[in-house]
C-alpha cells in the first residue's frame, strides 16, 4: 500500500507514505498539501490562543455623557472550559460621547491560553434624554417661553445652560420661530477642546384669559395699528366681539339696569309718600268728628 494511513494523534489531520511509497515515511499535513496544489498561503494559527472578546453597555445620564464621567462595571462570562468567572473593570467614560459609540478596552476581555494575552472588552454607551436639552452633536437645543409683551418690546429672560443660568437678551420683533445663539455653550467635542453652541428656540405665549382693562388696551392696541399702517390688524370686534361682555354684560346692559333700578326706587318713594298722606288725612277727620261731638254736649248743658 502506498500510503500508511491517517495519524490523528496532535489533533489535525495528517497522513503519511508508506515504507514503499517513495517519501521515506515522511509525514505529511493535509493542509500544507492542500496549500501546495491550490494555493492560498492559508496556514493554521499555532501556538497558544488569545482570549475572547466580551461585550456590554452601559447607561449614562445626559450630563454624564456631556461631561464624562467613571463607572465600575461589573463582568461575568464563562471561560474556556465552560468555567464561570467574575470580575470588576472600571472605565473612563470620556467627555462628549454619544449614545449608540462603543468604549474599546484592550485586553479586559476573557483570559485566553496559558501564555496568550487576554481578549478586549466592547462597551456600548446608551444616553438617557433630558427633559430640557436636546442634543444634536455637539450642539443642544432648548426652548425658552416669553411673553407677548417681550416678544415686541424686548427685554431679558434667564436661559439654564450646561454650566449655569445666564441672562439673555431678547431683541425687539421677535417672531414665534426665532432662534438665539449661546455661542460656546453646548457640549464639548469627543477628544476635542473646543465646544458646541447652544440654540434658543423662543416660544411666545399668548394668554387664554385677560381683564377688562387688558382687553381694552388691546384694542386701543389695533386701531392704533390700523391708523399707522403697521403691522396686522382689523376684524377683532366684528369676529371676536368681548369676552369680557359676553360673560358679564356690556355698558348698554348696566345702564339699562341702572335706570330699571331708579324706577322702581321712584315708583316705591310715591307709593310710600301717598300712603301716608291718606293717613293723616283719616286721622285729621277723627278729630274733627270728636271735637264736633264735644261742642254739641256743652250746648246742651247750657241751656
């Protein structure tokens, strides 16, 4: 036979001649015979193996993740072998990552053979959203609330930013889609020095209720506008009419109450007057009666 046979006594594949096969026993490996015909260069990793790669996340508020921060990660996998193992890693978290990057830490990953270094460990960051902020690289967005009044006249609001409150100015004319510019404010670039701007979206709030008094300046407001030619004005008493008016009555209506109220206090003042007149005229008879009475009887006696 030309062949000795398979020897699979170190695990791979191996065959060798036999004493008449011309290659003097000589053994020889499938693959470097395979690699001989076909080419490839593709030869089989020897010596000890490296460890494993592991893979985590981690969860990170949004200042953390804007500022940087530490976290003490705790690792447990099972090792070659099927042992279970456990094992604590700090990382440093650095300023300015994003929800979604991964965190590459070499060599904090499975032990690998005897010898062989370990494998890396692949943290995944996952940012909570924030309430104020909203993100958009290095830049964030927030969104400020102003009145009607400082929408048109200007003034100052004070605006919460990553580092502090600060005063800002608001100019006059705004519009509801305005956006102010808090240059250097944002967040700071990952592996950079320098930082993101935060935008200011200004909301105008337009109030549900107002007084008598506001309402009439208001409108004073309008036809103001109307005479002057600026702006957008018209159609507000004829579509609109007065809410105050319409829940408590308008001056037509308290003047008529005002003279039904004068009527009945005059026609009550001649009933009362009238009444007592006729009275004492009945009382002023009486006694006439009772002193024509008392005449008569003294006539009487007297004769």
């Amino acid at each position: 036979a030309p062949f000795g046979g398979f020897d699979f006594g170190d695990g791979s594949f191996h065959f060798s001649s036999g004493p008449g096969g011309g290659m003097g026993g000589q053994e020889i490996d499938a693959e470097e015979l395979f690699d001989a015909f076909f080419g490839g260069g593709r030869r089989r990793p020897r010596g000890p193996r490296r460890g494993a790669d592991l893979q985590m996340h981690v969860r990170l508020t949004f200042q953390e993740a804007a500022f940087g921060t530490t976290k003490d990660l705790h690792l447990k996998y099972q090792a070659r072998g099927g042992e279970v193992k456990e094992r604590d890693v700090s990382v440093d978290v650095p300023p300015g990552i994003d929800n979604g990057m991964n965190l590459r830490l070499q060599g904090q990953g499975a032990e690998g053979d005897p010898g062989a270094p370990r494998g890396n460990l692949l943290v995944q960051v996952i940012v909570d959203e924030d309430e104020y902020f909203q993100r958009d690289g290095a830049d964030v967005h927030t969104e400020i609330p102003i009145s009607v009044v400082q929408a048109v006249l200007g003034g100052t609001v004070d605006v919460k930013t990553l580092t502090g409150t600060v005063e800002m100015k608001v100019p006059k004319g705004c519009q509801p889609a305005t956006k102010l510019l808090l240059r250097g404010k944002g967040i700071q670039r990952l592996h950079g020095a320098s930082k993101g701007n935060q935008i200011v979206h200004l909301k105008i709030e337009i109030p549900q209720k107002v007084t008598s008094r506001q309402e009439e300046l208001l409108r004073e407001f309008d036809e103001e506008t109307k005479k002057c030619g600026r702006g957008v004005w018209g159609g507000i008493a004829q579509a609109a009419g007065s809410a105050f008016e319409t829940f408590f009555g308008g001056k037509e209506d308290k003047k008529e109450d005002k003279k039904e109220e004068k009527g009945e206090a005059k026609n009550e003042g001649k009933e009362k007057s009238g009444g007592e007149g006729k009275e004492q005229k009945a009382e002023d008879k009486d006694q006439g009666d009772d002193s024509d009475d008392e005449y008569e009887e003294k006539k009487q006696q007297a004769s």
